[in-house]
C-alpha cells in the first residue's frame, strides 16, 4: 500500500475517531493536531 496525500487524511481521520471515543477529554488536542497535519498536507509542505 502506498501511502499518499489523498489515502493520509482518512487514516488520521480514522484513528482520532478512535481516540477520541477511547479518550473524549483529548477532543480538543486531536481536533488541533488534525487540521494541522491536513492542512501541512494540503499545502504541500508535508509530503510522504
């Protein structure tokens, strides 16, 4: 499996759902990483 921008973010996505049905107080931190993370990724700035 090749990991790529547009295969990324749903995984993110997917493992803070997790987390945050695991974890509900952390809502605020894993909401903060994510829309960092994808808009690093949309930017082009992080890219795997």
């Amino acid at each position: 499996m090749v990991l790529s921008a547009a295969s990324l973010s749903p995984m993110i996505a997917l493992l803070f759902g997790i987390l945050i049905l695991v974890f509900p107080r952390m809502l605020n931190y894993l909401v903060a990483i994510y829309l960092i993370l994808s808009g690093l990724i949309g930017l082009g700035v992080l890219a795997l």
